[in-house]
C-alpha cells in the first residue's frame, strides 16, 4: 500500500485582512514566478493585466493547471505585498502593481 507524504506548504498573508493560508508550495512557486515575470516585463499593471500575464506565462511553458488562476492569483499577489516584493499604488483612480525598487 502506497502512503502518502505530505507536500511542503507556504503560509500566505494577506495584507488587507492579516489573515493566514497555507498552499502548496509547488503551486505557490509556480504562480509567485509567473507574477514576477509578468510584472517584470511590463509595470506598472492592473489585477486583470496581471492574470492575463499569468496565463501567457502558462501558455508559453505549457503549464496545466486545473484550479482557479484567479483565486491563486490574488492570494499570491496579496503575499507577495505583504513579503514587500511588489507594492501597490493608485493612479487615476486605478490599482496598479509592480515590483518594489
């Protein structure tokens, strides 16, 4: 009988609410990479710009994921604020993002 190992996991923040989530750290890595990617080739970007980096960065790897980009997306995203790795600013009354200098 085959057992189980437990994957490593990542506490993720969230800075708007303090509130704490473990995910996957596979799946962490993955969606942490392809956010720093898509803001590093062009910032400042909205949420939206950022999710349709992410599934260019998918796209082009020939990445499969079957949960939802959005929902990782922005917990991810909200971490990585909290990590101070990409900050947040409003400009014209939109929410932009990218990445701290």
């Amino acid at each position: 009988m085959a057992t189980k190992t437990a994957s490593e996991k990542v506490e993720c923040l969230n800075p708007n609410t303090g509130g704490r989530m473990n995910l996957d750290k596979k799946v962490y890595e993955l969606f942490s990479k392809a956010i720093y990617h898509t803001l590093k080739k062009n910032q400042p970007l909205t949420y939206t710009q950022i999710v349709e980096g992410i599934y260019d960065c998918f796209k082009q790897q020939k990445t499969k994921f079957d949960g939802s980009v959005s929902w990782y997306a922005v917990t991810v995203k909200n971490d990585m604020h909290a990590r101070g790795i990409i900050e947040l600013f409003t400009e014209k009354g939109k929410k932009l993002h990218q990445l701290k200098k």
